[in-house]
C-alpha cells in the first residue's frame, strides 16, 4: 500500500541506523512489528500468576 508520511528526517535516519535497515520502507515496517510486539507482551502480562500451567521449569530447562 502506498502512503504519504511527513516524517522527521533526523528520527526516520537515527532509526535506519539503529536497526541497520537500508530503506525507510524497511525501517518503518520494522516499528510497526515491534509496536505490535510490545503490545501482545503487554496484554500476555496480564494474565501473569492468573493461569496454573503445572509446570517444572527446572525440568524443562534440564536441571534435575
């Protein structure tokens, strides 16, 4: 999809750097995953004490 943005050039080339993305399409595409990514952890957080799962994490990670 095509869009027209008026973004500050200083950010959007501070951003490209950070992530090593070579274009700002990438660099914007890269965002929008990690704001969403952020906001699926915010949400499973709240379920955090909430949710019995009966595990072992020593078993699980080996340590016997």
């Amino acid at each position: 999809m095509r869009t027209t943005l008026d973004l500050p050039e200083k950010l959007l080339n501070e951003a490209m750097k950070i992530t090593r993305t070579g274009t700002k399409t990438g660099v914007i595409v890269l965002a929008l995953r990690e704001l969403i990514r952020k906001s699926k952890i915010t949400d499973l957080k709240k379920y955090r004490g909430k949710i019995d799962l009966d595990i072992d994490l020593d078993e699980l990670r080996d340590r016997h």
